[in-house]
C-alpha cells in the first residue's frame, strides 16, 4: 500500500499520531507499506514506530512469490504462533512457581475479585443454556428409546450423558464467549494504554499481576460450574422423563442415583476444570499479544474465542480417548 503526501506540505506529531494508528494494524499483518512520498523525518518517525526500517530507493519489482514460498510462510506463521503460545504457557507455569514460593506479585484482592466476576456472575447464562441443551438430549433421547418401551432408562442417558460430557463442555463454551473474551479486551486495552508498560516500570510482573489472577480464577471456579450445570441438566431430564412420558419421579431418582458413579463424576470435573483453564489461558496470551489500537484489541478478543474454543474441542478428544483407553 502506498501513502500518497504528494500534496503535504507541512507536518506535526498529531499527524504521525494518526498515521501510526491508521498504518499499524496493516504491518502487523505483512502488508507492505510504501512511505516514500513522506517528508523525511515523519519517514523516519514513522519507521520507528512501526518497528520497520526507512524506506530505501524503490526497488525493481519483483515477481510474485509462487505457491511453495506462500504455504512456507504460512507454515512458518503457524510455528511462530505455536512457539509463542508455549513460551505464554511457560510464563504462567513459573508465575505460578513464583507464587507457590511466596514470592509473587500477585494480590489476593484480585484473585477475590475475579472468581466474583467469572463464577457467580456466570451462573445464570450456564443454568440457561444447560437447562436447554438439557431439554434437547432428555427429549430426543426419550423419543427414541420410547420406541423399545425403555424409558425408565431415559434418567441413565441423561445423567450420564451430561454429567460426563456435556456440562462440562458447555460450561466451556460459556466461559470462552464471556470470560475469555472479556480476558482479552480488558488485557489488551491495558496494553493499547500502555498500562502493561507502566507496571513493568514500575517492577511489577504483569504475568503476576494480570495473567495469574485470572487463570486460578477459572481453576477454581471451573469443577464448581460444571457441577451445576450437570445439575441442572439432570433436573430437566427429570421433567421430561416424569411430566412427557411417564416415568414415576422416585423411579427416575433411583435409576439415575444407580447410574451416577463417581468416575463419571470425576470424568466430568476433570474436563470442565481442563476447559476453564483453557478459556483463561487463550483470553490472557491474545490480551497480552493485541496491538495498541483500537481494531487491535478487537482482533484479540475475536481470536480469544476462537483459540478457546479450538482448544476445547481439541482438549475434548484428546480426553475422551484417554479416559477410554482407562476404560474410566
């Protein structure tokens, strides 16, 4: 992209301001951008900013790349982007070293304040959307074995179906839209604001005092949802069984009561502390990675959900296989 100054004739800071905001998220995402119709010393502030050298003569054109150099850089972004987010992970592994030594940054305050914020706060959107897909599994479920004359065992399908997979998985796609999008935005607006800058001068961690907080929030937080969330969802299928078809409510008790053992317990709090722990950690590394714009901390908190929610259905296979293989 080429900027065309042709007609500038006089510059001041607030124009290489706007500029740097208009030209950064493009070179953040490899675009080329020409400045040399510029004056020379917003070139060479501008240059700066965006962490690029000042542009040289222009150059003969060079011929496209071809396909082979186009999938190698693709694959070496995707390495980078793996690279980076182990390194993020190994950050938080020794913040959280620092803190079981005693020697964090980390305030209890914060940590109060965050399992406020992503665990009460959450309930009512988990109880909502469990209720539901509750409802759907309890319903499709029953109409089914209804055909083999089998609904006393419609409290087996449901308690097991959602104490083991479903609430967790859920409670995952909640946190992933509320808390791990609100993780970036907050994160990555402190980092537009040069916050994040200020802390570090200060001699404050931000892994400590940002990034920690917010992950054994969801730690704890996590088995906690998930719980109620199979709960609820036993408690619709509860309704559906006794009220649509039929089924005594002690019958549904005893059965379901029968059914629930605790490595089926265990199984489904394992998997939505994994989950939670997933959603914190993507929404804190895109925070910490946005740019310092506006569009940029926007870009962060879309790509939080995504990573999240990328990393629970990989986390969610990876686990099922697993526990299989344990026949757990």
């Amino acid at each position: 992209m080429e900027v065309n100054a042709t007609a500038l004739h006089s510059w001041d800071a607030v124009l290489a301001g706007r500029l740097w905001q208009q030209l950064e998220p493009l070179v953040r995402r490899a675009v080329p951008v020409d400045l040399k119709s510029l004056p020379q010393g917003l070139q060479e502030i501008l240059a700066l900013a965006l962490n690029a050298a000042p542009p040289a003569e222009e150059a003969p054109d060079s011929p496209p790349p071809g396909p082979v150099t186009r999938v190698g850089a693709r694959a070496l972004g995707a390495w980078d982007t793996r690279r980076e987010s182990l390194s993020f992970v190994g950050e938080v592994l020794f913040s959280l070293g620092r803190w079981l030594r005693g020697a964090s940054d980390m305030r209890a305050s914060d940590l109060l304040w965050q399992i406020e914020q992503t665990g009460p706060r959450s309930l009512p959107i988990v109880a909502l959307v469990c209720f539901l897909v509750g409802l759907i599994v309890a319903y499709m479920g029953a109409a089914q074995l209804q055909r083999f004359g089998a609904q006393t065992y419609i409290a087996d399908l449901v308690t097991v179906g959602v104490v083991r997979e479903v609430a967790a998985l859920l409670v995952g796609i909640v946190l992933a839209g509320r808390v791990g999008a609100a993780f970036a935005a907050q994160i990555g607006s402190m980092r537009a604001n040069e916050e994040i800058d200020a802390l570090t001068t200060l001699g404050v961690n931000a892994f400590d005092f940002l990034v920690l907080p917010r992950v054994l929030a969801l730690l704890i937080v996590g088995p906690m949802l998930t719980a109620f969330g199979a709960l609820v969802g036993m408690g619709v299928g509860w309704l559906v069984a006794v009220l649509i078809y039929g089924v005594t409510p002690l019958e549904y008790v005893y059965a379901s009561v029968d059914s629930l053992t605790l490595p089926h317990v265990l199984v489904g709090l394992i998997k939505g502390t994994v989950y939670a722990v997933l959603v914190a950690l993507a929404g804190c590394r895109q925070g910490m990675a946005a740019g310092r714009s506006a569009q940029a901390v926007g870009d962060a908190t879309t790509a939080s959900v995504v990573q999240a929610i990328v990393w629970i259905v990989v986390a969610a296979s990876v686990l099922t296989v697993v526990f299989q293989r344990l026949d757990v």
